[in-house]
C-alpha cells in the first residue's frame, strides 16, 4: 500500500485515479519520510511543523446562535444540536434527501451456514429506485449462528467488494469502479488484504459490509453514474452549492442498510456500530450524525473533513481537500468556499465529534499519518468532551495529554481516541481493539 522509500506520489495524477487507488496512495502520502513528505499538493504548499499551525480559535460548542449558555442536555439535544447540524449540513457535506419511496430488498442468500457452522450469512440487495437496473447496492451480513436474541452488529463500509476481502466460496462476485472509470467485475484481488470477520462473531457481534462505489462512484464526474444524479431537479446538472457531495451519498447508502437491519428479526437494529477508515471514515462520521439510529461510529484515520480540526494548518487542510482538481465533489460545493478564511468557519471538526454525542464514538489514528493529522483529531476529542460530558458521558478532559502511540489510556472513554504505531492504515491488532470497545459500549 505504500510507495518504494523517496517517490513521492504526483497529486496531478492521483486527482484523476478511483478511490481504490487513491487510498493506497494516501497512505503512501502520509507514511513517507520527512525528507519525502509532498511539500506541495494542488498547487498549495503543505506544513508539518507543529511551530507553523498557526493559532487559532475554534468556534463555540456551548452557546446557542443567540449566545445563550447551554448548561444541559436538553438545551443540546433541543435548541443547540440542531443549530450546528444545520450548520455541517450547509457548509460541509451537503443537505440529502430522506429515505426513497421506492425502496426494496431483495434477499438472495436467506441464511446460510458459514464458517464451520459459526455464522449464518445473509446476502441483501438494497434497490433505491423502482428502475432496479443501476442504483442498487449488495450487503453482506454474517449473524453469530448460535445467537439465542437478536444480534448487534458492525457495519462496515468498504472500498472494495465484500467477495475480495472476505474468505468465503459462496459470496457473489461483485463489481467496482477501475481506474478508468469503468464498472468491471471484482474477480481480482485488492490491496487491502482480508478481514478476519470470526473475531467479531466470537464476541457475539454480527459483522455487514457494503461497497462504497455501489452508492455513488468515487471520482469527480461520478455524479452521472451515482444515486445522486436522481435526486437532480429540473435544470439542475450538479447538486446547489449546498447539496450532498460523494460522503453524504455513502452516509445515505449505510443508512439504507440500517432500514434493512430493521426489517430482520435476528439483528437488534437499536445496537449497531459504523467503521470507516480515510475518506469512508469521514463518511461513518457523518453518516452516525446524520442518522441517530446508529448507535456507535468507529471513525479511522478521518483527517481532514472528518475528525481533525481544520483551523490547524497541518497536513491536508480544506484548500488541499476540496481544490476542485481533487476532491470537491465528495463534499457540498459551499465547503470549498472556506478554503481561504477557514477561521472565519462556522464550523470545525469538534463540531462533528459533538454531534455524535451522547453516542459512543471512538477515533482511530496512526501516529505517522501526518497528512491525516493524529494530533488534529486529538484535539478535537477533547474540545468536544465538555458535550459528551453534559450526559454524564466519558471523554478526554481539557488536562488530558497525547497519548503515544499503542497508549489505550483514551480508548475505551465514551468519547475515546487511539493512536497505533504507523501510518494511515487500520492494523489487525487495531480490529481487536474495536471489538474490545464494541463488547463495553454496543
């Protein structure tokens, strides 16, 4: 997943590459070397120097638009929390529609035995519109076989199809989006290796997974292909300047799969977890905002757009994200407009850590992920705390330091931040700790 020792990726060719490719490339970005490190991306310079992030001050959790104290729960749920979800939906992410009317699942694997008997498995197509042919998306789901009530479970949303990074004979091939931009069929295998799904059964947690690109395409003329072309009113080509980009689509699509989980008997709908890393990391985000049926988000190596505060000019900020040769259209096109006044921001990144409470939420970085910035989303966490903490919820202090890499003293909080030893990547070891996490708080 990473590039040989000193070639640093080109950003002017990565901008035109699928996701899929993208996210290795990422990791490469945010692994290398200080000497390597892209000093430039899109045109604009990039810092890593703690001396140059410059101050900063974010905007007010605590107060409502008409500068009142919020002292309670309930002025947060009621009057404060709506007011700063408005906010992300505008300049952020982009406002989406509700759950479609023509909604339908077709069950084609109705439960299966897996795993030597350990997993009964499911296999969902999700159809969005009445034409079936095009906007549809498959979902796996694997159920602990011995499981005497209704499972909670994990959904994951992922950049490959659940066949190439699951072990199991009798998953359909899927399909996904190649660096051409074309749909060719998922008979290859990824970069992404394999996920070891037994430990989250052997802990009585079910496990799903979708493909991203099955919702909406991860490019920039993705539109024409994904389920947001369908929502385009009349005389409309592009979504308005404060409509849903690519992340919103993904965060809606995982919201389908919850309409589903609804429907089966043998999964507890009110205990279901997200995981997400990179740019589906911000999406399990906003998704877990978006959406309070999901009780839990486990958000890995967000960065910028997700989890790490965009005031701090370090690593990727808002100008390199949402620069219109890169990565604008996973997001409203409203949120480009702050690339050069990001202090003048309704909005940062605490915000949407705050947005989650009183819901477990739980940050994952690497400490050498300095394009993602692990310090960002610390920092984050803890501005967002005093949130969590009017529930009477756990979550870092305002004494609280750093943790260094592999310290779980922040982990299992409520509001919890882990930090592995590496880059932008989600390691083995990093799964066990989610199911740790998932076994106290889901």
């Amino acid at each position: 997943m990473t590039n040989p020792p000193g070639r640093v990726p080109n950003p002017m060719r990565i901008k035109f590459l699928p996701a899929l490719f993208l996210f290795a490339s990422a990791s490469a970005f945010a692994q290398q070397p200080a000497a390597n490190r892209p000093t430039v991306v899109a045109g604009f310079p990039v810092n890593y120097n703690e001396d140059s992030v410059g101050t900063y001050t974010l905007p007010e959790l605590l107060k409502t638009a008409d500068r009142k104290p919020v002292i309670t729960a309930k002025q947060w749920t009621d009057k404060r929390r709506p007011e700063l979800l408005r906010l992300a939906e505008e300049n952020q992410f982009g406002k989406m529609p509700p759950k479609p009317k023509d909604l339908a699942f077709h069950i084609f694997d109705k439960g299966t035995p897996a795993f030597n008997g350990k997993a009964i498995r499911k296999q969902v197509t999700v159809y969005f519109t009445k034409d079936t042919s095009d906007h549809k998306m498959n979902l796996l789901i694997y159920l602990p076989a011995k499981a005497a009530k209704p499972a909670p479970l994990l959904l994951n949303i992922s950049f490959a199809a659940y066949n190439q990074i699951i072990d199991d004979t009798g998953l359909r091939v899927g399909e996904i989006w190649n660096k051409e931009g074309q749909k060719v069929k998922a008979d290859k295998p990824t970069p992404f290796g394999k996920l070891n799904v037994e430990q989250f059964l052997d802990a009585g947690i079910g496990f799903a997974t979708v493909y991203y690109g099955d919702i909406e395409p991860d490019f920039k003329d993705g539109l024409r292909y994904g389920i947001r072309k369908t929502y385009l009113k009349n005389g409309q080509s592009e979504p308005a300047a404060n409509e849903w980009g690519a992340i919103a689509a993904w965060g809606w699509g995982l919201s389908r799969a919850m309409d589903y989980f609804e429907t089966d008997p043998q999964i507890d709908a009110k205990r279901v977890a997200l995981q997400g890393a990179s740019r589906l990391g911000k999406t399990v985000l906003w998704a877990g905002i978006h959406d309070q049926r999901f009780k839990m988000v486990i958000a890995s190596i967000s960065g910028e757009g997700g989890a790490a505060l965009a005031r701090r000019n370090y690593g990727e900020t808002i100008r390199h994200i949402s620069d219109p040769s890169r990565y604008l259209y996973q997001f409203a096109p409203n949120y480009h407009g702050w690339a050069d006044k990001v202090n003048e921001m309704p909005i940062d990144a605490h915000i949407l850590v705050a947005l989650m409470a009183p819901r477990s939420l739980l940050l994952q970085t690497g400490s050498t992920d300095y394009w993602s910035d692990p310090k960002g989303e610390f920092l984050s966490a803890v501005a967002a705390a005093p949130v969590y903490h009017l529930f009477g919820e756990t979550g870092p202090d305002a004494s609280a330091t750093m943790p260094a890499a592999g310290d779980t003293s922040l982990l299992m909080n409520n509001l919890g931040y882990y930090m592995h030893e590496g880059g932008h990547t989600v390691l083995p070891e990093d799964w066990k700790l989610f199911v740790s996490y998932m076994q106290k708080y889901l």
